[in-house]
C-alpha cells in the first residue's frame, strides 16, 4: 500500500500488516491446542475454564478502552499519558451518574467526564504547545484530587457510601445466547482436546455478559472501521503522520487533533465507568489500579492498532484474572506455557537472524522452565505483580516490530514546517 504524503507527491510504502486474519485465527488455534496440552500436562484444569474466561474479559474491557482511547490520541499525534486520571474520572462520573440516572446514566457521565479530560489534554498539547507527557503527568494528578474531592462532596452522608466510595450502582442487563451457550457450556465439560477449550471460550462470551460489555466491544469494531475504512480516518492518521502535509491539503489538523484527543477521554473515561458498574457495583476511590497504564502499553503492544490493542488486554485481563480467581498454582503452571512460548519466540527470532534477541528470549525461557521445575507454585507476592511482570515481558519482546506515527509527539503550529 502506498500513500502520498505531501504535495511535492513524495510516496512512502507502508509496512505490510503483522496481524493479518489468516495469522490471527493460526495464533488463535495455536492458542487453544497450547492450552490444552498445558492442562494436559500440570492438571491445572482452572487455568481456562468459562469463568475464568469470563473473568478475564471483565478485566481486559477497562484496560481495552485504555488503549483503545490512546490509539485515537495517538493516531492524531498526540501522546496520551493521561488515560490514567480520565478514567479515575470516569469512576467518579459512574458513581454520581448511578446515583443520580440509573445505570445507563453512569455510562454517560463517565464518558463525559472523561471527555473533559481528554478535551484539557487537547488544549495544553495542541492549542498551547505543552510537552505532551508533561500535560498527560499533569492530568493524572489533577484528575485524582479532583474526583477525592467530588467524592467527598457529592457522596458523603449518602446511605451505604461515605467520602470514598458512592451508593451501591444498579446493575445493567445481562446478554444470554441460550442454544449457543448450553451447547458450549456440554462441549466444555466433556474434556476432549483442544475442543473443551473452545467450548469454554464460547461459554464465557455467550452467557450472563453485561450489556456494557457489549457496546464497548462494538467500539473496537467501530474504531477499526472508521480509522482505516473511512475518509475520516485517513484524514485523522495523516495528522499523525504528516500534519503539514495534511494542511497543505486543506485539512484543519487542529480540529481533528481535538476529535480525537476528546475521543480519546471518553474512551478512558468509559473504560473507569465500566470498573465502576460491572467490575464493582460502586465507585471507590484508587479503583482504576494503574490500568490506565496498562491500556497504554497494551496499545503499544498492539503497534497502535485496535486489533492488537485487543490482544494485549487480553492477555493483561488474563493474568490478573488468573492471579486473583486462581491462586499461586494456576500462575505456577502459566509458568510453563510462558516458557515455551519464549523457547519458540527465540527460534523464530534466529530465522530472522536477530541474533541477540534470540539469545535473550533462549535464556529467558530456560530460566522459566526451570523455576517451573524446581517449584511446586509461586509466592503469593508474585502472583499480584503477574498483570505487570507481563507488560514489561510483552514490551520488551514487542519492541523489534514497532511503527509509531511518524509525527507523534511532536509539536504543530499551523502554517509551520516541521
């Protein structure tokens, strides 16, 4: 694919797609026969069962839309470290708006208020020319006093809530695929290879999933389609790209730079909503956990693509959730599924002749597959910091195929050269 970059008609190749669909549905059964030769092996049967899975996609949602809202930032130039304190607004916009609106009203007002976060970091960064992780450290502290004093002045002497944490939120309606969830619920119980797996999978995405989940799901298709199907986005990525070109075709780059930073807030801020309603029940204060960050890294991971954004949260949700609802010993047997997954990373990386990265990937699986050896589970300690220990692992390992846009983080003043 070639785009045309600027009037002098300067043509610049794209990198071909990593994540392309014959690739995701190979990594997807390759996914499913490693699990169940993992539970084969350790006899760790609550690693993939429905409710973990389902567990797990109530985790990754919130750090999904963390990611998901970078990627608009980012996509429009703009670095977005600030998704933590727009979704710490969130939590606060769902705890009022369930008080006051029901719960749909939560999901409204965390956007919202997420979107002003968003709309601030869009005024420093394009409007004044902040540094954009200077602005985005800003909000994050901004962000947290202000929600502990909104909590404190909107929620104290509520029945059942206090300076901290807002009235129980109501609860939204759950989506239910009876026939498809019954038939995947016998097939998991059965215990056949690789295909009990795949039931579990279909079980925990067919049955008693929030309506929430739903929509931000739809998000993700939705972003997919507009960014890179639509005039739209294409205007929105060569901001990000190429911001004088842009205006040199007579866009208004400071226009789509604020729609996408604002965008960018809402996401955040639905994705602390979601802690709020689904995750919890209730607003409390320190509720978002640094998943703010993690969604970054999680876009990172997913080279700034919504696709690979999903991915990322996926397996983030996964170990978190395996850490909380499993134990010490189901983290204890991912140890080997992790091993093995580095020992085929370091063979992969020698066929590309990356010498040294295979090398570290080589060292890195031996030593887990050793620790696997010589222990019968992990410290309780260890199991806390796994959704972290991951990020780092999953960055560090990620970093050779990046593509940024080209022109993120810099500063753009209209009628410059850059």
């Amino acid at each position: 694919m070639t785009v045309i970059l600027g009037p002098d008609r300067t043509v610049a190749t794209a990198p071909a797609r990593f994540w392309t669909w014959p690739r995701l549905l190979a990594a997807f059964v390759a996914t499913l026969v490693a699990v169940a030769i993992m539970r084969a092996v350790t006899g760790a049967d609550e690693i993939f069962t429905s409710g973990t899975l389902r567990t797990t996609v109530a985790a990754a949602v919130p750090i999904g839309l963390a990611g998901l809202g970078g990627l608009w930032s980012e996509r429009s130039g703009v670095i977005n470290i600030g998704l933590e304190g727009m979704m710490i607004l969130g939590t606060w916009g769902a705890g009022y708006g369930g008080y006051v609106w029901g719960p749909w009203g939560a999901v409204v007002l965390g956007a919202f208020c997420g979107a002003l976060g968003g709309l601030l970091h869009a005024l420093a960064t394009v409007t004044f020319g902040v540094d954009h992780i200077v602005s985005g450290v800003a909000i994050n502290i901004i962000a947290l006093g202000v929600a502990q004093y909104l909590a404190a002045l909107t929620f104290t002497g509520l029945p059942q809530a206090g300076p901290t944490q807002s009235p129980p939120i109501p609860n939204l309606p759950d989506v239910t695929l009876p026939v498809i969830s019954d038939a995947a619920l016998w097939l998991e119980r059965q215990g056949w290879f690789a295909l009990s797996e795949l039931g579990s999978l279909v079980a925990a995405v067919t049955s008693n999933v929030s309506a929430l989940t739903v929509l931000c799901l739809l998000l993700f298709v939705a972003t997919s389609y507009l960014l890179w199907r639509t005039p739209f986005g294409l205007r929105l990525r060569s901001c990000g790209e190429n911001p004088v070109a842009a205006e040199s075709l007579g866009l208004n780059v400071y226009r789509y730079k604020y729609v996408a930073i604002t965008v960018s807030g809402a996401l955040a801020g639905l994705g602390g909503a979601f802690l709020a309603i689904v995750a919890a029940g209730i607003y409390r204060d320190g509720q978002t956990g640094g998943r703010g960050y993690i969604g970054l890294a999680s876009m990172i991971f997913g080279n700034w693509r919504p696709s690979g954004v999903v991915a990322g949260a996926g397996v983030f949700g996964y170990t978190e959730t395996l850490g909380l609802r499993s134990g010490p010993t189901s983290v204890h047997a991912l140890l080997l599924l992790l091993g093995v997954a580095l020992a085929v990373l370091s063979i992969w990386q020698l066929t590309r002749r990356r010498t040294i990265v295979s090398g570290i990937a080589m060292a890195l699986a031996l030593l887990v597959i050793w620790v696997y050896l010589v222990t019968d589970t992990v410290p309780n300690e260890f199991t806390s910091l796994t959704p972290y220990v991951t990020t780092l692992l999953v960055l560090s390992l990620a970093a050779q195929r990046l593509r940024p846009p080209a022109a993120i983080g810099g500063r753009y003043r209209r009628g410059e050269a850059v």
